[in-house]
C-alpha cells in the first residue's frame, strides 16, 4: 500500500504542471473558496501524530486521504474522499469515506466578512459510524493578510447512538511573495486545544501546504499532543 500511495502521488506531481488548482493556505483551517463549475481537484492529506512529543519513536498514526473535488456551480462544488490510515507497528488500510459540499454566499468582499458553508459526512467501510459535521466559514482578506475562522458542529452515531460536540478552527496568514504564505492555525475541541505555524506555497497550477499542531491545554481521551499534516493540491 506505501508503494501505491507513493505512485499516486509521484503521477500527480508528474502532471501537476499543467493543471490548475486552487491554493489553501491552511491545513486544517477552511477559507471562502469553491472549485469553478466544470473544474475539478485533487488534493492529497498526510497527517502524522503522536500522544507524546517526547517520544516518538513507535507511537506515531498515520492518515492518508485522497480526495476529489467537483464545482457544480461556480458557488457550489462537491468533493468524495478516501481515507486510510495506520497505526503505530499495524497495516496500512482503508479507514473509510467522506462525502463533502460547499456553498459560498455573494462574492468575495461583497460583506463585511467573506461566509460559506460546509457539510460533511463521514462513514465506515462497516456502516458501523456515522459522522455529520457542519462548518461556516468566515473567512477576510484585509491586503496581504487572511483571517479564517471555522466554528464546527459534529454529530456522531457509533452503534446506534448519536452524540454531537463543538470545536473550531482559526487561520491567520501573510503573503510574503506571489507564491509563498505563512501562518499560524490554532484548533480545538472538548479533546484539546492546539496552535502551530503553517506555510503554504505554489500557484493556481500546483500548490503544497505544511502546517503543525503542538497542544496548549490538557487533552482528554487518548488525544494527541502533536500534530503535522502536508497537503497537495493540483487542479483538473
């Protein structure tokens, strides 16, 4: 499965150069964009994290999503994921799936702040879990600088029973170049709380975003104290 994962990406980033897509400055935070009607992307999540900090050595999961993303219209577009994942010493496996939607209000600066919403299920390969989240985007563009802020509600039935949870996501960011952000994203829910730099580089063709998670607060339920994603993004 690594080699498969490997292929994936090293046939995307082969192609990447003539295809458009466009760039997310953030890893885990989700700013006022959509994919235009009769365009499409695909962006590629790799996310490692550990319980502890210290010691990293055979505690680190792994997560691999794949995910493909449609624009409906040019204010909605709809995205199909593929996760799999692995834990510290076992196999390398599909985990599940996700099914996403977007929708942008108005047009950039139009408000006073930019707004979209966000709708997602998730699934087990099992049907065993089922996942809800919503999410509305707000997100600014003030000149060079971005603010981003997502509050999320989770719905969650595991065996029958639902139960649901608050968290969010905040994203600051300065264009330092035509091709190049840097940032800091802060994260949480009633497992923890997290803050870390994130940087963002390329163009509407091909783009590549690295970002970290370092806890600030007690976590709760086996939660992990360190986090580091890398995304990919090129456009169809």
């Amino acid at each position: 499965m690594h080699r498969i994962s490997a292929l994936i990406l090293f046939t995307l980033l082969l192609v990447g150069q003539s295809l458009r897509a466009d760039q997310r400055h953030y890893v885990w935070t989700y700013e006022y964009l959509t994919v235009p009607a009769g365009q499409g992307e695909v962006e590629v999540y790799h996310t490692s994290s550990a319980p502890r900090l210290d010691r990293l050595e055979g505690q680190v999961s792994l997560e691999q999503q794949l995910e493909l993303e449609v624009g409906m219209t040019d204010r909605f577009d709809f995205a199909i994921y593929g996760v799999f994942g692995q834990e510290p010493d076992g196999p390398f496996q599909f985990k599940g799936h996700k099914l996403r939607a977007r929708y942008r209000f108005g047009e950039r600066n139009r408000y006073v702040v930019d707004p979209l919403l966000y709708l997602e299920y998730k699934g087990k390969p099992d049907f065993s879990e089922h996942e809800l989240e919503a999410k509305l985007i707000i997100s600014k563009d003030l000149g060079l600088f971005n603010i981003s802020f997502n509050p999320v509600l989770e719905f969650e039935n595991e065996h029958g029973e639902w139960e649901w949870e608050t968290g969010y996501a905040l994203g600051t960011s300065l264009m330092l170049g035509s091709t190049l952000h840097l940032g800091l994203e802060a994260q949480g829910s009633g497992h923890g709380h997290y803050l870390g730099p994130v940087i963002a580089h390329g163009n509407e063709h091909l783009w590549v975003a690295l970002g970290s998670a370092f806890a600030v607060s007690s976590i709760k339920d086996g939660a992990s104290e360190f986090q580091l994603r890398l995304l990919l993004g090129i456009g169809l």
